[in-house]
C-alpha cells in the first residue's frame, strides 16, 4: 500500500476549521475553510477518507450532526 500523500499544515488548520465551522452549524464558514485548501491537500484528504471507509462530505455531515449519524 502506497503512503498517502502529504496534507500541508496550513490545509489541515483550514480542515479543522471546516469541521469545528460545521459542528457548530456555520455552513458558510465551514464551506469558506474548505475552499482554502490547496488542490494537492484536498486530494490527500480525499485519498485519507477513503482509507478510512468514507468521504469528505460524510465527515462534514458526521461533524455537523455532533456525531449521531
């Protein structure tokens, strides 16, 4: 298995932000955050999901949700 790809520091804050944006039912800071991320960031995350058995917008509506569904 090939390692996944490397999330930039500052991508990592944008997706934290996103997440916590989300949580807290801020949809547009949550969609502001994620914009910030660079395209090589945003396909490590995407290939990280994957990994894990889900996608990006999974984890967004798991955050949203305070994690009940």
């Amino acid at each position: 298995m090939t390692a996944p790809a490397p999330i930039r520091p500052l991508a990592a804050v944008h997706l934290r932000e996103a997440l916590q944006a989300a949580a807290d039912r801020r949809p547009t800071a949550a969609l502001a955050a994620l914009m910030h991320i660079d395209p090589e960031s945003w396909a490590a995350i995407e290939q990280r999901a994957r990994l894990l058995g889900t996608d990006l917008l999974d984890v967004l509506a798991h955050a949203a949700t305070g994690g009940t569904r």
